[in-house]
C-alpha cells in the first residue's frame, strides 16, 4: 500500500482516538447520579465501537506497513537484477 493508503489509516485512526476522548470526556462528567442508564448504555456502546475501529484501523496500517516494507525488497532486488542484465548486455555487445 502507498503511503496516501497508510495517511488515511492513520487520520481514521486518529479521528476514532478523539471521538473515544471525547466519550470517556462525557462519561466522566455524567457518571453522576444525573446521569440516565439508557444515556450510559448508548454512549458505552459507542465508546466500545469506536474502540474497535481504532484497533482494525490499527492492524491495518500495521499490515500496510509490513506489505510497504516486502515490496521495497523486491524493489530493490528486481532493480539489482535489472542493472546486472544492462552490464551484461553492455559486456556482450563491446
């Protein structure tokens, strides 16, 4: 994957952080005896989702990152090769 694939894991993951921030923030404040257990109920549910995508978020960029890494490799293997056939062709021809 490219690094515009792996910058828009990283900005969901990002936003994903901030949206779990922000819950925690008003379930903080709310854990009064205000507060509603259906209210609690909702936002633990989001809370737990938002969670969850920041963690798939998470594994992905760090599978993006591992496949980035394995093509690079290759990269820097098949250009090696290909530099070894122009020296040889060179050799050839002179």
């Amino acid at each position: 994957m490219d690094a515009l694939t792996v910058a828009a894991f990283e900005q969901r993951a990002s936003e994903a952080e901030a949206r779990i921030s922000t819950l925690e923030a008003k379930l903080a404040g709310t854990a009064g005896l205000s507060a509603q257990p259906d209210e609690l109920i909702s936002l633990r549910e989001v809370l737990v989702q938002a969670r969850a995508e920041t963690v798939k978020l998470s594994e992905e960029r760090n599978k993006a990152l591992v496949e980035n890494e394995k093509l690079k490799y290759q990269m820097k293997h098949l250009k090696r090769a290909v530099q070894d056939g122009d020296e040889k062709l060179k050799a050839l021809k002179a």
